[in-house]
C-alpha cells in the first residue's frame, strides 16, 4: 500500500482536475495533527507528588504514540466549582507536522482504527466547516507502542487532523483520496 506522503500527491492531482483548481497550489494538503489529552479530572484532588507521576506517566505514553515530546497545557482561569485553580495542569497535547505527521497517520489509518473494537469506519459528520477532521480515541491503549498488560489508566485521546481545504466538502473529498476509511 502507498504511504500517506505519496497518496497526498495523487490526491492533489486528482483534486485540482476535479475541483478546477487554477494550478495545485491551490489544492488541499495535509498541515498538522494535534494529540490532545484532558489530565484535570485525573489529577484533581491528588497530592502534589501523586499528580506529579500522573502527568509524567501521560506525559511519556503520549510521546510513545507521537514520537515527539508533548507540552503540558494549564489552565488559563479559576473555576472553583471544578476545583481548578489557573496555572494548575489542565491537560496534554503535541503537534505533529511533516514526516512525524505522515508518520503517524499511516499508523493511524493501517493499524490502530482497524484494531478498534467495532470500528465500522469513521464519521464523516466530524469534519468542521473548514475541512478538518476530529476524532476521539477512547483508550491509548490501541496504539502498538503501548503495552496493555502494563497500563492500569486508560486514557482516551482527541485527535485533530488540519488542512488547507476551504470547505466541508473538498476536506471530506481529500481525506477520502489520502486513504481515510469513512462510512459510506
């Protein structure tokens, strides 16, 4: 099967002939994916040094699955009904661009959504009006590089897939031709 690097080319081809692109600048192309991790809820009401060995154990699954080192996010106000203080960890995320992003989504596409439990493809009603692409992994745990048997916390991972396409339709359209397995 053609990597994700070499099916974009022919996407971007195919796209510019069907869509009357005036050259294949102007066609759409992959340019991020962001891996994103909620911790606060995990972490909340735990000693400073329990929290510590929480964010460090997603720290490291996250960047098992990215091949890159992942930010920690923290939270930008106070809210006192959820017991979160600004400054406080909030969460995980990393961004992924170039060959780690290619990369990645090949893995993505060619093992991890096939080996989800009733996975019947993906949902093309989670592409926003500018032609990304959303989705939500329940448990980290599919991912290759982590071994099951290990992990006593399951993480579920947000997943956001950024490109250039201008609508809806041409997002829907590219991703399609790059190999994303949607629902017909």
């Amino acid at each position: 099967m053609e990597n994700i690097k070499e099916q974009q080319k022919v996407a971007i081809k195919e796209m510019t002939d069907e869509f009357g692109y005036n050259n294949t600048m102007a066609a759409p192309r992959l340019k991020k994916v962001t891996i994103n991790v909620g911790i606060g809820d995990k972490i909340n009401g735990m000693a400073t040094d329990k929290a510590k060995q929480t964010i460090d154990y997603v720290v490291n699954d996250i960047a098992l699955i990215a091949g890159q080192k992942p930010v920690v996010t923290k939270a930008k106000k106070s809210i006192s009904a959820f017991e979160i203080r600004a400054g406080d960890p909030a969460g995980v995320k990393v961004t992924l661009r170039g060959e780690r992003m290619f990369n990645f989504l090949e893995k993505l596409i060619n093992v991890v959504l096939p080996g989800l439990r009733d996975f019947r493809g993906l949902d093309p009603e989670k592409i926003d009006q500018a032609g990304n692409f959303s989705l939500g992994v329940e448990e980290h745990i599919s991912f290759p590089e982590i071994p099951a048997d290990e992990r006593d916390d399951i993480l579920s991972l947000q997943l956001n897939v950024t490109n250039t396409a201008k609508t809806k339709e041409e997002g829907l359209e590219f991703l399609k031709k790059i190999g994303f397995p949607f629902k017909k």
